[in-house]
C-alpha cells in the first residue's frame, strides 16, 4: 500500500515547520498557484513519484548572440524536495545563470522568456536585482508568452523592456500567505496541541493551536511589508508614478491591452518578433548616451531620453521609437484635452509649446503626478 506525504505526516506535527515552504510562506504568486501546490504536496506518491524535470532555468544561444533564459512554473528559492515533486523553478540558480549572460562577453542581449503563476517571497527579490544589474550591461528583453503573474512580474518588471503575445495574461499583483486553523479537527480527534515557547507569536503556524487576532495582525504585516517593496520595485523597475502602481496592485490578471494601456508593459509581439528585434537593434550600432541621444532627437523630453537609454537604444532605434510613439507630430490643445484628461490647463500650455504628441505629454503628466 503505498503512502501519500500527507498521511505519511504525523496527526501533530512536531514543534519544527513543515518541509519546505509550501505550507508556511508568504507568495508573489496566483491564489489558484498556491491551492494548486497545496493539493499536489498531499497527493505525493513518495514511492511512486518521479522527479520533475523543471528545477532550474533551460538557456540557450542563438546565432546573434542573444542568450534565451526560460522562467517557466512556480517560483522557488531552491531547487529541492518541492522542485523535484511538484515541478518549478529556482530564482538562486535563475541569478546565478542571468549573472553568468551578463558578463559573458559573447552574450550581447538577454531574453527572458516567462511562463509563471509567480511563487514564494524568498528569493524574488534577489532574481528581479539580478535581472536589473544585468539590464545596466546589456538588453534584457522579458518575454512573457502565455503568464506573467506577481513573482514572475516582479523579475519582468527590472527588465530593459517588457514584451507579452497578444493572448498573454499579466497581473495577480501582491502578497499573500495562508494560515489554517486545525484546532476544531484536532479537538474532535480528541487531542489538544500545547505550545510552550517564550513567546506567544513563537508558536505563530503550529498544527493544533487556535489562530488567534495578534497571529493575523502579525502576517499581515510581514505580508504588507513584501507588498510595499513590490510595489516599490515596479516603480523604480517601470518607472511609474506610485500612486498608478499601486491602482494595479489589486489582484487582477490583464490582457495584454490592458497590461500595454496601464504601463506594465512596453509592447505586444511573438518570441520571433522579440528575437528580430533585439537582434537589429544590436545590430544597428551600440548603445546611444543620454548626451548622443538628446543631440540626435532635439524634442525629446527627458523621461522619453531615460528609457531610450534604459532599454539600450542606439540612436535609429531610438528616433524609429520616438517616431512610433507620435513623437514628431505636435498635438492641439484640444487633442492634449481630450488625451490627458487629468492634466491641468498650464501643463496643457507648456505641451502644446514643446511640440509634444499626446502620448509623450500623457507619459511626462503621469511621471509629474506620481512625484
């Protein structure tokens, strides 16, 4: 007969933690993600169980020089006992495999191509500043190709550019954690769970033990915490307004209009696109200085100059995107009316004055707004 893990654990657990961080841990992940995880750890045939095969990961090279970086499946610091039953991937070797394309000097452009629900609080952070340092020596294009969920886009969002397929889903943005009260089922089995610590909070998650007010005020603060510097990072990441940031911080998937209209992503586009376009840009010349870019594009505002140079534009590159986005064509005061709804009458003056289209006046409006 063989045993699952669940009723291979014993009806107390003992005063340690559960293995791993399935059942304890804060998430950068999709509620659906987690109850998904939860239901296969007790569903685990030990004696039967074959390892997954995704635990770090998969990179290769293509002819341009352009290293492709897979982040596909629940997130997990280490590659271990969950990563080997349950699948997923580990954001400690992600780091060390992103850090190795960034100093390789025959890598000239990363893409990350990303299929994730999100997954644990720890380790997140630590990838996602990886991923931005990487992006201070080359391009790196994220990818997303079917989902880009919380911990997912919490590494996208330190990417030079964000690209998602049309049919892609962004969001489930914040933190969560889940805590279960088993005192009911323990007291029917006729067994109670004493706790003897030092501290009340020190028994915070013990199988048994009543979850009592000061157990949840705790969680929701250390849950508030990882959310605040999610959300911090999508700002200095995106650059956005933190008050736009935090509008999206509740929950919700994207399409990807939806994604593109509320500047969590820079484009649409297919794995195909992405590659042909990195790969002449790379090609096109290196990348341009603030100084280079701001002779050869004369109207630009600043903050168009920051991400031209962010996302490592030469300058054709970044005078086609300048072009792309209505750059070049002055708009009325009724179109900057009508575009930038929220904007006050003087900012609309001084628009109208710079020469600037309605989506550059849009973008310098949120910037000012957020500060």
């Amino acid at each position: 007969m063989t045993q699952t893990l669940a009723e291979r654990r014993p009806v107390v657990d003992s005063v340690a933690p559960s293995p791993g961080p399935i059942l304890s841990e804060a998430w950068f992940a999709t509620p659906r993600c987690v109850q998904q995880l939860l239901a296969q750890v007790d569903r685990v045939d030990l004696a039967a169980a074959k390892p997954q095969q995704t635990v770090a990961g998969k990179s290769q090279n293509t002819s341009g020089g352009i290293r492709i970086i897979d982040i596909r499946g629940p997130m997990l610091k280490y590659a271990g006992f969950w990563t080997w039953f349950v699948g997923g991937v580990s954001s400690a070797e992600l780091r060390t495999e992103i850090a190795s394309a960034a100093s390789d000097s025959g890598v000239a452009g990363i893409v990350l191509r990303i299929h994730s629900p999100g997954g644990e609080v720890a380790g997140t952070d630590d990838l996602a500043l990886a991923v931005r340092e990487a992006s201070k020596r080359k391009p790196v294009v994220a990818f997303v190709e079917d989902m880009g969920a919380s911990a997912a886009y919490y590494v996208a969002s330190q990417a030079s550019r964000i690209i998602v397929a049309e049919s892609a889903l962004v969001g489930s943005l914040g933190v969560l954690t889940v805590l279960t009260d088993s005192s009911l089922a323990f007291s029917k089995a006729g067994l109670t769970v004493y706790v003897v610590a030092t501290a009340a909070l020190k028994g915070l998650g013990v199988s048994g033990r009543p979850v009592t007010k000061g157990d949840i005020e705790e969680l929701t603060r250390i849950v508030q915490a990882a959310g605040d510097l999610f959300v911090r990072r999508v700002v200095e990441g995106r650059r956005l307004p933190t008050i736009r940031a935090r509008a999206v911080f509740d929950g919700r998937m994207f399409t990807a209009v939806e994604a593109r209209e509320l500047g969590l992503v820079d484009g649409i586009g297919s794995m195909e696109s992405v590659l042909s376009e990195l790969a002449a840009s790379l090609r096109a010349g290196q990348r341009a200085s603030p100084a280079e870019l701001r002779a050869a594009i004369p109207t630009a505002d600043p903050l168009f100059i920051h991400q031209a140079f962010s996302a490592h534009m030469s300058v054709p590159a970044a005078q086609e995107e300048w072009q792309r986005q209505g750059g070049g064509v002055p708009a009325t005061l009724s179109e900057l009316k009508a575009g930038v709804p929220g904007a006050s009458a003087r900012f609309r003056l001084d628009a109208r004055e710079a020469g600037l289209s309605v989506s550059r006046a849009a973008a310098l409006w949120h910037e000012r707004e957020g500060k």
